[in-house]
C-alpha cells in the first residue's frame, strides 16, 4: 500500500490517503490501528445435489445466468438514463419522439444478441430486469408505451411461456439465482 499523504485530524486521529482510497488511523495508548471500510463478502455453502440432473440444473441456470446478466445491467442503467430525462422534458410529443429514439437505439444493439437467447434465458432476463429497476417489463412498457403495447407484448410473451408480469423474488422461488447474482457482484464467480 502506497500511502500518498496524510492529514493530521487530532491528536489521536490520522487520514490517510492511499491507492484512491481513504484510511482511519486512530493512535491510542501508543499503539496506532489502520481502519478501513471493506465490502460486504456473502458466503454460500457449496451446493449440494441429490442427482446428477440437480447438478446439471444448477450448471445450466448458472450459465444462462452469466448470458443474461450484462442485458439486465444495460436495462437497469438505460432505465435511470430515460427516467431522469424523461423528468426534463415539458411536453408529450418530446417524450414520446425521445421514448422512440432510445427504443430505435437499443435495436440497433441489442437486437440479435437477445433473439438468440432461449425461452429460459428470456425468462431470467425478465425477473433479472425487475431485480434491475423495480419494476416489471409489463409496468415498464405501459409507463413508456401504452397499455396497448403492453398488453399485445404480454400477449405474445404469453405465446412463447414468458410473462412480462414476472417479479424478482430473492427469498423465495429465485433465491438460487439471486445467490448466483450475489456472488456475481461481488467478484466471487
């Protein structure tokens, strides 16, 4: 650890700054301790499976995971992205020739990436968007669209066994693939 420079804070407290980052020297009875703030590290047993076909399961949710994860980033950041401009706009016509220009934008270069992906892989997708944003793709597309394109949407997702109403459920029936997103976050896989 380089230590670029330090602050004298009190007589028993020192700053110091290092590799961009801030340190807590405290000096108390002669003895000088470094504190510092560290990530929150989730530890998860190994998985356990009864079968082969558990083990493959997992396998398979682990890599479709890994697919889908940097789609559902993009949703998440390109969602606060039109949000928060949406917010500046005064007029309809703006927000909907800006609604139409981001959604000609994200074709562009999403488009054949996300046709290739499989129905399970599109399922993830769908729960790891609302992990993303707080809201469902149904909720998204009637806020930014209509509710008519939500619903013709919801209706062909129907058709392919999606539903655009799925939910994020992190203690419940998703709790593995929210162990997997955890530890995907935190560098850990």
């Amino acid at each position: 650890m380089s230590l670029l420079s330090s602050i004298l804070k009190a007589q028993d407290t020192i700053n110091l700054i290092g590799n961009h980052e801030l340190y807590l020297v405290i000096q108390k009875n002669g003895d000088t301790i470094l504190t510092s703030n560290i990530k929150e590290v989730f530890v998860y047993p190994k998985p356990r499976f009864t079968s082969k076909r558990d083990m493959r399961r997992y396998d398979r949710l682990y890599h479709n995971v890994l697919k889908v994860y940097p789609y559902a980033k993009m949703a998440g950041e390109k969602y606060r992205i039109v949000s928060a401009h949406l917010l500046t706009l005064k007029t309809e016509k703006e927000k909907k020739e800006y609604i139409s220009e981001v959604e000609a934008d994200i074709k562009d270069k999403y488009e054949d990436g996300l046709k290739q992906l499989t129905i399970t892989q599109g399922r993830i997708l769908l729960k790891l968007i609302d992990r993303e944003t707080g809201e469902t793709s149904y909720a998204i597309l009637k806020d930014y669209k209509n509710s008519f394109s939500a619903i013709f949407w919801q209706a062909l997702a129907r058709i392919f066994g999606h539903n655009l109403k799925s939910e994020f459920d992190p203690e419940g029936e998703d709790k593995l693939l929210n162990e997997i997103l955890i530890q995907i976050e935190n560098g850990q896989i």
